[in-house]
C-alpha cells in the first residue's frame, strides 16, 4: 500500500473469504481506491457461523498488503475459533474447538439466540459489536486512519462505526447496500424490536457525515424520514467490474449451441421467489414437450426456503421441471460468472414487497454483471427500482410474476430466436458505463474527501 494515500478503515462483516452477496460492494472499492488518493484498511470478523459461503478465490482481487483486522465474535466461542489476532491478510485460519464447557456453552449460545436472533437489534451479528470496537480502535490508531466508512447490512456494522467515530471523533462515512428500517422486505414481530432497530438507526444516520445509499428510493426514504438532515445523502449505485470480463462478452461471440441455455445466479429464497417462473415454466412442457430437450435453466447459487417455507426443489418437483433445470448449489464468484457469460439468456427473479416499499427494495446486485455480460436478461418482477433500471438499461423484457401467460409467451418468443440464431439485444452502453466500479469508486473517495477536508477545517478553526 503506498504511502502517498490517506487510509480509511472498511468496516465489514462480510469480507473474503466470505463471498455471500454483500461482500462485492466493499471489495471493489478497496480495489479500485488507491488511484484516488485512499487505500483501505479492513475490519471484519474472524471464524463466525454466520459466514456460510467460503471463496478463496476472491483472495486474488485483494490489494497487496491490506491491512486485515479480524475481530473475534462471542459466536465463535462455542463454533471454533481461528488462532492469532490483529493483522492478518490470508483470511481465516484452521477452525479449533472452543474453549468453553458443554454447559458454559450452552449458557452462551442462549444468550447468541435472545441477544442476536431473537432479538436482531440490529440483527444477529451484534454479539461481533465489543470485539470490533476494540480491534477497531486499534487499526484506527496503528494506521492513522483519516475516516471510517462502513457498509450494510449487516447493519451492526454501521454501529460499530458509529461508536469508532465518537470515541476517535472521526469522520463516518455509511454506506446502506439496503435500507434498514424502511426495507420492505425485514420483518420486525414486536413493536419494541422496530423501536430498537429505529433508535439504532437515528444514531448511526445522524452519527454520519455522509449517507451513501445503493438506489434513490433508499435515498428518498431517508430524506422524508431525517428532514431536518438534508444535503446529507448521495446515491451510489451497485455496478460491474470490467475486468472480470476480459473476454468477448458480445452475443455473437460464441457459437450458438442447439440448447436455449437460461441461467439465474445468485441466491433465491425469502420474498425472492421461482415459484411463478416455474410455474409457467412447467405448464409451457406439458404444452409443448419437444421443448424439454431443447431449452435448460440452471439456478447457480444456494438457496434457502421461501416466505412459504417451501424450497427451489420443492417447485422443481411440483411443477415436474426436472429434466429441464439444474441446480449447482453454491459456487465460487469466478464460477458464476462463467456460467453468467456462457448463457443465452439470464433469468433475474426479484422479491415481492408490499408495493408502497417497491421503491425502497434494494436493486438487485446481479443486474450489473448480467448487463456487462451483454447477455438478454430476462427479468420476473412487480414494478420498482429493479424493473426500473433493467428497461433503463433496454436488457430485455420484464414480466410481472402474477402473469403467467406472458412469462409463457415471453419463453417461446426467445426460444424462436435463438432457433433462428439471435436473439434481439440492444442495451444502453453509455448508461452502462456509468455502473463501471472505477467509476463508482471516484464518487465514494470524493465523499472521503469532503468529509476529512471538512473535519479538518473545523478542527483547524476550534484551535483558531
């Protein structure tokens, strides 16, 4: 890390060798900030069971010698732990049994279960909160770090950060991939619980010198809530990395194979949903069977039970798609974006929200790299800020779930073209650039700069 560039502390749960959905946002940045006169130092978690998707190789995209803090959690005191603390660059070691008694141990995840996920103020990763203070005050003071910056969910994250920046009276920079009180899609049962949740939230928004949100209906969500905060928020969109497409990503850059290839990455379960797809999917087999060897849908990624407590495999077999779709389970992100670019198609399915929230629901992540694939996407979703930016973007036709016969229809259409060798695809390049993280990354450091400039001047003029 050069010596030229102020250091700003990534306060994030999720980071490599993690590689669930929230961890591409703050690995891009750090990748793409030293140009702009930042370089990150990182504080994350050690081993946790709340760490469920392992991927070395996003080890690779790491900046030489960034400073990694991993923070033990009360979780891994009855999950293993790794050995060593402080520094560490290689992700976390061998897991060892917990030091604890099988009584103590039960006591201790009792108290994970009430004060975590019973609880979630603000979600089950605050039993991390003690333990990140501590180490992160030390990163702050051993790197001289000139702002801190934390992304979320989870949102314990901006807590930690919140707390940094009053004991150090540094700068906060937040980042909210999704909202956190206004998100649609987070149940909250008790009444005390959304009362908790609030008053979190309050803290850390006013904490903040600068609120970056991933769409402008969180932004807008925020403004109406925080009024008496204005010229505080800036949107920041989720994007694409160029360079994890080095290949020719054009449609007429591959041979076209006989198989309409359809391919959905990324994670399903909750209010996200393949239930209607499927559905349609299976009654347009049993319309037309010659299709079953001539169209396949692979769903790349883990997925969890839906809001009905039903699985993927359960409407597979339900709707008797099976000897059309296949089902990888989790991947690593290189593999998944292989199978990305060698797609005919994509599949994107959103989450149903209530729809006063449609615009409040984050967009999803995957857009990005479907549209810097320049592969058709073909997108399942009620109206809101997915379906928005996806015809924005011209990537291909977007089909409300509830509309069965259309998403029927919208398949034969695009197994004809590919039968006839193209199918029609004509995006927006210019506005893709805009999603470029180079380009998303300038926005962030001037955010940094505004606020340690900022802090600096007031600094300057309380000693004056």
């Amino acid at each position: 890390m050069g010596m030229d560039t102020d250091r700003v502390l990534f306060v994030v749960y999720d980071f490599p060798p993690e590689g669930s959905r929230g961890t591409k946002r703050s690995l891009k940045f750090i990748r793409h900030l030293p140009p702009h006169g930042w370089s990150a130092v990182v504080l994350t978690v050690r081993s946790s069971p709340n760490l469920s998707f392992h991927d070395d190789s996003l080890f690779a995209e790491l900046p030489p010698g960034l400073p990694i803090y991993r923070a033990r959690t009360l979780e891994s005191l009855f999950h293993g732990s790794s050995k060593g603390d402080g520094v560490r660059g290689d992700g976390a070691g061998e897991a060892k049994p917990g030091p604890l008694s099988s009584a103590l141990r039960r006591a201790v995840v009792r108290l994970y279960r009430r004060l975590g996920r019973f609880t979630k103020l603000p979600d089950s990763r605050i039993l991390w909160l003690p333990f990140a203070v501590i180490s992160g005050l030390r990163a702050i003071r051993q790197n001289r770090c000139r702002v801190i910056y934390t992304s979320g969910p989870s949102h314990t994250n901006h807590v930690v950060g919140a707390i940094l920046s009053h004991v150090t009276r540094l700068p906060l920079v937040i980042d909210f991939r999704d909202a956190w009180v206004g998100n649609p899609a987070r149940r909250m049962p008790k009444a005390w619980i959304a009362k908790g949740n609030a008053f979190l939230e309050r803290f850390c928004v006013r904490s903040a010198k600068v609120v970056v949100c991933t769409t402008d209906g969180i932004r807008a969500d925020f403004e109406k809530r925080y009024p008496d905060l204005p010229g505080k928020y800036v949107t920041i969109f989720n994007g694409f990395d160029q360079s994890d497409f080095l290949a020719d990503t054009s449609v007429g850059s591959r041979p076209r194979r006989p198989v309409l290839t359809i391919v959905h990455a990324g994670t399903l379960g909750r209010e996200r949903s393949p239930r209607e797809f499927l559905l349609a999917l299976g009654q347009l087999l049993r319309e037309n069977p010659e299709l079953a060897g001539q169209v396949e849908v692979i769903f790349v990624g883990q997925n969890s039970p839906c809001t009905d407590g039903r699985t993927i495999e359960d409407y597979v077999q339900e709707y008797s798609c099976s000897s059309v779709v296949k089902l990888t389970g989790f991947v690593s992100r290189k593999a998944s974006l292989e199978y990305i670019v060698r797609a005919d198609v994509l599949l994107l399915i959103i989450g149903r929200v209530p729809k006063e929230g449609a615009f409040v629901y984050g967009i999803s992540g995957k857009v990005y790299d479907y549209a810097a694939a320049r592969r058709p996407v073909l997108t399942v979703s009620e109206r809101g800020s997915t379906a928005q930016i996806v015809e924005s973007l011209n990537l291909g036709p977007v089909v409300d779930p509830d509309d069965t016969e259309t998403i029927k229809s919208t398949l034969v259409s695009l197994w004809e073209a590919h039968r006839s060798g193209s199918i029609p695809y004509n995006p927006n390049l210019e506005l893709l650039k805009s999603f470029e993280f180079s380009r998303l990354t300038a926005r962030l450091a001037a955010c940094f700069d505004q606020t340690h400039k900022g802090e600096a001047r007031e600094s300057s003029e309380s000693r004056g």
